[in-house]
C-alpha cells in the first residue's frame, strides 16, 4: 500500500503513513491477483469499525468495473470525497484517489490513528493504521538577510549574486511560493529552484541579474516571498472542511538585494542625489619604492565640478590626464548621466615605510569634498629577488664578518692552549 497527496511523494510519522485530512490522497494496492472484481476501500478512526458512523470517523469506496460509474462513495454522505479522474487500475493494482474532510480538533500536527481495509469478494485483502493529521502551514527564512550584485557602470551584463535564499517548508501540504523583488523582477532570474516547495522540505533560490547600461549607482530593494496552498490540493470548500483556510496567503521577508554599480574596489560617493552626479575613487592601495602606477577616479552622473589633485612628498607625479589625454589639474568636469569621465594620475612611490597620500578636491554647486587615496609603500621589488649575500645590507655584513672574526680568534687560542700544555 502506497499513500501520498497527489503529485507528491509519501509522508510518514515514525514509519506510519501519513494522511492530510481536507486534501486529495492517491491510494494504490498493488500484487493484485483480479483486477475485474469489485474492491472496496474502507477508512475509519480508531482500530475498530466504529458504532456510530458519521463524517467524523467513518468513510467508504467501491470501485466496480464495466459499470459507467465504477468509482464512488458508498457511505450516505462525503459524495465529493473521491475523484474519478485520478482513480485508476493498472496491470497488478488499483488507485482510488480519495480525501478525508478536515473536521479534526483545532492544533498545529494534531493526528489520529485511523484504519484502512481493502476488499474484494474473497474478503480483506489488506488492513493496515495510518495517521490523519490537521493541515497545518509553516513558511520560513533560513539563510543571510542580503544579497549582492556587482555590475560594471555603463556596461549590460549577467552577473551572479553574492548568496542565495533558502525558503522552507514547515508544514504537512505543499506550498507554491513566488518571490518578488518589485521594479528588479524584470532583471532577475533563478536557477536551481522550483516554484512548489513540498511538505516538510526546503528549496534554495540562485539569482541572477541581467543588467542594462547603469550609471554608477547603490541600488537596495527589499523582497517579499509568497507561499499559498493549490486549490488543485484541495476538496471542494463545501466539504472540505476547515482546509479551506489554507488558500490564505503566506508573506514573508526574503533577503534584501544590494546592487553596487561601479568599478571593483572603489569607493562610491554620490554628491548630488537628485541627478546621480558621482565620484569614485579607491581609498587605500599597494605600491613598492620605485614603482611606477597609474591611479585612476571616475565622475558620472549628470552635473559639473571642478577637480584639484594634490599629492604629498612621498609620491612623485609623472602625469596628469583625463580621458587618456594629458591635461593639468584643476579640471572643470561637465559629466552626463550617458557616460563617465576618467581622471588618472601617473605616479612614483619614492621611500619604502612611509605611506604616499593623493588627495582629490571636488568642487560643485551644493559645496566641497575631499577624498584620500592612502598609498601603502613596501620595499622596492628588486630586495625580495636578490640572493642571500646580495640580499644583505652592510650592516648584516659587518656583523657576520665580527662574528667570521671572534669564532677564529677562539678557535686560534684554544689550539694554542693545547700545544703549550703538551
């Protein structure tokens, strides 16, 4: 025997199968000898047929073939607790796809051992517990609060998010859950994930994003994740009993979406937030004594500024340009929100230990700002490739000469020693 809710796989406790009450179930018996008898399949509460008999406690099918109605009910009320089109025999069994009214006592999980009988015309040929449960919902977060994108400006792109969304199933029925990030859903897409979570399981989503031509620009957007239960899971509402409430919506957070665009490792810092007008620059680098680099910060956006750059007296300044084109600071930048302008500083870091500073002075309408490029200076790359003696400063060699020294006055002393006591 094999029982489950439509479409999903089997649900147990401890080993008992387990039954939803309020949802449609596919029951199948299989090893069936004759399949042309007429089988009935009865379901009651408890291990004993009860005295009572009502929709709390007792229900019954029969199927009967070459009949034009061989699937229905058999007890005086549940008429639309079975669905034909879901019954079915096959070479060795028969399915009866049936439900059970949820009419158990309000509580999250509660469940009653219940009993199921099949029959032909030789008898019983199976009787076996199984455990109507309450439906019950439970939808969750279970993994970070963000998740982050990074896009090169003014180019279109597909790009991979930092992290993913876990969402999880607590309850006993099937959820179909849908996620929505509002203006970005047109951008995104999910790979590795399903819109059904099943019972008692979880599902992680992986984003992408398809970008277009962004400005530099910080974009953050919360999420909301919806979770319902399928009507086609359902009994029909008038018998259904209270399962019908398990169409109510679901709605919970999913992480909120970071997208930074603009160039990797640069700090990016809007000066006017009406029309996006912004400067990017990189706040700390490495460069060895003697080391030649180009150092670049970018203006976008839709505005004007004056720009004047400055260096301290452990920097040597080889060029200015901006847009690759030789140019002296200050510079009187008109920038649009269609592309970025470059700004570059060709540079010499002179002494090792002793940090360089480029310090840009951004001049707009609204008012000034000033920005540090801090220069972490090591020891020129040539020390690093020397050999042991040729890596050795003379200090370190005037010391190993003393010692050279020491060592063969006591080795001469202590041989001239020996040779006076013979």
């Amino acid at each position: 025997m094999d029982i489950h809710i439509i479409d999903q796989s089997a649900q147990y406790n401890d080993d008992v199968s387990k039954m939803v009450a309020g949802l449609w179930h596919q029951v199948t018996f299989t090893q069936l000898q004759n399949l042309d008898d007429i089988y009935t399949l009865t379901m009651y509460q408890g291990t004993s047929v009860p005295t009572n008999k009502n929709v709390t406690n007792y229900y019954k099918w029969k199927y009967t073939p070459l009949t034009t109605d061989p699937w229905k009910i058999t007890s005086t009320y549940g008429n639309e607790t079975i669905d034909p089109t879901k019954c079915n025999i096959s070479t060795d069994g028969i399915t009866f796809c049936i439900g059970i009214p949820d009419y158990l006592p309000k509580g999250i999980f509660y469940h009653e051992i219940w009993t199921m009988e099949l029959s032909n015309t030789d008898g019983i040929l199976y009787t076996g517990s199984f455990d109507l449960e309450k439906p019950t919902r439970g939808f969750a977060k279970s993994h970070g609060d963000y998740i982050s994108f990074s896009i090169d400006p003014f180019t279109i792109m597909q790009a991979d998010a930092s992290d993913y969304i876990t969402l999880k199933n607590t309850g006993n029925v099937p959820l179909n859950v849908s996620i929505n990030y509002k203006a970005l859903d047109d951008f995104l897409f999910y790979t590795e994930s399903h819109n059904q979570i099943p019972a008692d399981q979880k599902q992680d989503y992986r984003l992408s994003i398809d970008s277009l031509s962004w400005k530099p620009q910080r974009i953050q957007q919360e999420g909301t994740a919806t979770a319902i239960v399928s009507s086609y899971y359902l009994l029909d509402e008038d018998i259904s009993g209270t399962a019908i409430s398990l169409q109510t919506a679901l709605v919970i957070d999913v992480p909120a979406i970071n997208i930074f665009v603009g160039h990797n490792s640069y700090e990016l810092t809007t000066l006017d937030e009406q029309t996006g007008f912004s400067f990017q620059h990189q706040k700390r680098i490495s460069m060895t004594e003697g080391e030649i680099k180009t150092v670049n910060a970018y203006v976008s956006g839709d505005g004007t500024a004056t720009i004047s750059i400055q260096t301290n007296d452990n920097i040597s300044v080889l060029d200015f340009m901006r847009n690759d084109q030789t140019a002296t600071p200050p510079f009187t930048i008109i920038s649009t929100n269609e592309e970025e302008q470059t700004i570059s500083i060709q540079i010499k870091a002179l002494s090792e230990n002793r940090d360089g500073l480029i310090t840009y002075t951004v001049q707009t309408d609204s008012g000034t700002n000033t920005f540090t490029t801090y220069i972490d200076v090591g020891p020129p790359a040539t020390k690093n490739e020397r050999s042991l003696l040729g890596g050795t400063s003379t200090i370190t060699i005037i010391v190993l000469l003393a010692l050279i020294l020491v060592a063969g006055y006591m080795l001469y002393n202590h041989l001239s020693h020996n040779r006076r006591k013979r």
